[in-house]
C-alpha cells in the first residue's frame, strides 16, 4: 500500500491522477474504521491535510468556498451564522473528537444516505466543487448522489470544495437517532427557505438509497405561501398547512428496514420533523430572525 | 514506512510502519506508549483520546502517516514532576476510576474541556464528554470528578 501525501493542490490533483484507486483520507472518521476492521485495504491513502486550499474556507464574489477538509467543529465555531443549517447539522455530528477531525469533503465522498451534512447541503442549494488534472468542475449537490455510496466524482477527482450562498431566510435541520451522541441517523430532514427567490428547499437523510430533495413538498409549500401572501404578511403558519408539508416530505422517502429503525418509524418520524422544521422556520421568518 | 513526530514534546521516529496503521497502534505498539487504550478501533468509545496538534481526536482514527511532523500529546504527559494533574487526582478521589479502561480517555477529554471553559456547567461536561463510554461507573461520579477538577482548578 501506498502513503501519499502531497502538500500543495497541484501535487494532491497529480497524486490522484496517477493512483486514481488512492482513497483520501481527512479525517479518517470513516477510512480508518474500514483499515482497522479489515473491510477495504486501497491501493494507496492519500492524505489531504496538509493541502490548505482544502482546509480553509474563505469568501468569494459573496458566498462561502468551503474547503472540503474543513473540520465540523471549524464549521460550527466559524460558519455558525453564514452557514446556519450546515452548522446545525455538524453540530449532531458524532462526539467532540469526531468533530474535531470530520470533514463536510469526507461525507460526501463517503455518500452515504445517513450522512449528517446531506440534509443540510441540499436544502441550501449547495455546489460541489470537484478537481482534477484536467480542469474544475461544480455538481450541484441534488446531482451529486448516485447511488448508495455512490457519488459524481470521477476517479481522477479530488472533493475539493463546497460553495454555499448565504441564506436569505431560515434554516433548520433535525435528526432522529437512538441518543443525542454518536447517532448514525435513523432519519433526517433539512429545510432552507429562501424569501429571496421565493423558493423552498429540502433534503431528507436515511430515508431513501441517497440524500434527495422532497420536490414535491417544495413547490406545494412554496405555492402556499405565494397564493396566500405569506412571504409579505409574515402572518402565523396554518397548522394545517405544516402537516401537509410533513406528509409530502414523507410521500418523498422510500426507506428500508434495518438495525437503526424500521421503514415505517423513519417515515412517520420524516413527517414529524418536517412539520416541526417549517414550523420553527417560520417563527424565525416572522420574527425576522432568519432574516 | 517512517513517522517523525512530537509525541509529549519528544521527538520520535519510528520506522516500519504500516501505511494503513492508525496512530494508536504506533503509540502503542512501537512506542512503548500504552496509556491510549485501544478498544473499539471506530471513534465510538473514545478510549484513545489524544491531542493531535492541540485538538482531541480518537489516535485509532489518525493514520499513523498523518502524525508526521505533527504533535501529538497523549495521558501520559499528564502528570508532571509535581505529580499528578488536577484532573487525575479528582478521578481518583471521587471514585470515578473502575476497571480504568475508559479513563485515559476521559482524562484527556476533561483537560481540553477545563483547558477552555474555566466553569463547564452540567450540559457542556456532558456534551464534551458524550464521545467516551464508561461501562462501569453510570458517569455519576465521573461528573463529580469533572466537577471537584474545574472548582480546584478555578481556585488556583
């Protein structure tokens, strides 16, 4: 096996390039727990710490370039009110130490349905950056996902950024697990509205083979609040409207059964979130503290 | 393959390690450093704590290759030639040590959290220490230890 460790981007892209089987490491949260069991031994680790334009995060023509090796606790203590939805969701993440080495880059490179950053990239419109050799190219997170485990990023492509628009309203995210800690999610859900556009936005977790935007729910809510003023009169949320936003959400998953939680708990639980988020959400907008 | 690294401000280099070896196993077993305990090997217990540049992180999840040229502080530079830390002491005498394995862990995780909040109320002990399982003591007297460690360190 090989241990690659470049120190500059160009060096990182011509690592990758000539070892596309290399597999980054960041903070090893989830590449080391398949080293130490003995589930995948790579070719080669590519060690992507010592890059800076990786673990930075800087601001550019107005929006957040977050450099994929950025850890959640940065983002949590940095991007909080830039990036209110993303630092919730890095807030649920794992423990403190988990934290401290996770990165925004691994879970998506990792794509799993459950990942923590999912929920929260889709519903802010997020834009994955991806490099390689031969040039950069941006997914837009809803394209992003593939499949189970399974993303956009060719082999020679290194995860190199996410870009985020500052939100023009509010963000919410939520989780359901086992305890507050150390949850792999049983289910999650994001939402993001932005009066500027007058758009809705979602993202659901561990309810479907990817993270997926609830479309349907969007455009219903965003239609809602359209045709009865609500963006202008900021006037209390009907009740009967956040419940029917949570059952489209809901009508947007198709879970399996598995050790975390069964189908049926995952989509009733989907539908409870989603009504609470868009509840809170609200009360932010109304009181313009989501702006 | 070689590691240098700052390992309690010593200057180590070991070689032969393997590239997919965690930097637990080689503060452990190429070291001679065997506070770390090595336990569920996937970041759930917290049992390996250690500072990595100044920032906690479970060594079984740090590729060994990552150390080099970084610093790396572990339980056993803890105590000083004073004896024992503040922290280490409030363990033992609020009985929060059972069969120990979780300790170390614990240790290093309660001195970062002390090392930046002076006064941790309930909720921040708990928080700071949600990433380390104790399967003895019920955490109770672990939180009185926490505790009794900030109140001596605050006063001092």
């Amino acid at each position: 096996m090989d241990f690659l460790q470049p120190s500059t981007m160009a060096e990182a892209l011509a690592a990758k390039a000539e070892h596309p089987g290399a597999v980054p490491i960041a903070g090893g949260t989830d590449v080391m727990v398949e080293m130490n069991f003995d589930k995948h031994r790579p070719p080669a680790l590519l060690d992507v710490t010592r890059v800076s334009e990786l673990t930075e995060w800087g601001m550019d023509d107005g929006r957040v370039r977050l450099g994929a090796g950025v850890s959640y606790t940065r983002i949590i203590d940095e991007l909080g009110d830039r990036l209110p939805g993303l630092a919730m969701a890095s807030r649920t993440v794992g423990s403190p130490q988990i934290r401290n080495r996770g990165t925004v880059g691994g879970n998506l490179g990792a794509a799993s349905p459950a990942g923590d950053a999912h929920p929260a990239l889709l519903a802010a419109d997020a834009e994955i950056e991806l490099q390689s050799t031969a040039g950069t190219r941006v997914v837009k997170a809803h394209e992003f996902y593939l499949g189970v485990k399974r993303n956009a990023a060719r082999r020679d492509e290194l995860i190199t950024a996410i870009v985020l628009t500052p939100p023009s309203g509010p963000q919410q995210f939520c989780k359901i697990g086992t305890r507050n800690a150390m949850v792999i999610s049983v289910a999650a859900f994001g939402l993001a509205l932005h009066p500027d556009r007058r758009v809705v936005r979602t993202g659901i977790g561990s309810v479907a083979p990817t993270p997926r935007r609830a479309y349907a729910a969007e455009e219903f809510l965003a239609a809602e609040l359209e045709s009865a003023g609500l963006w202008e009169s900021r006037a209390e949320l009907p009740t009967a409207l956040a419940r029917e936003f949570g059952e489209k959400v809901k009508a947007a998953g198709a879970p399996i059964d598995d050790v975390r939680g069964t189908a049926a708990y995952r989509l009733h639980s989907l539908a409870v979130m989603a009504r609470r988020a868009v509840t809170w959400a609200w009360t932010d907008y109304r009181t313009a503290r989501g702006t | 393959m070689r590691i240098t690294t700052t390992v309690n401000g010593q200057q180590r280099v070991v070689d032969d390690v393997w590239e997919g070896e965690s930097l637990l196993y080689v503060l452990r077993e190429r070291m001679g450093l065997p506070g770390s305990k090595n336990a569920c090997e996937q970041g759930e217990c917290g049992s390996c704590t250690v500072y990595l540049d100044g920032v906690t992180a479970c060594a079984c999840l740090v590729a060994g290759g990552q150390a080099e040229g970084r610093e790396v502080v572990t339980v056993e530079a803890l105590a000083d030639a004073d004896g024992l830390h503040p922290v280490q002491e409030a363990f033992l005498e609020c009985g929060a040590v059972q069969c120990g394995f979780c300790t170390p862990g614990l240790l290093v995780q309660t001195h970062d959290l002390l090392a930046r909040t002076g006064r941790p109320s309930d909720p921040e002990i708990r928080e700071a220490l949600a990433g380390n399982l104790c399967r003895c003591t019920g955490y109770e007297k672990i939180l009185d230890a926490v505790r009794l460690a900030s109140e001596r360190m605050a006063s001092r």
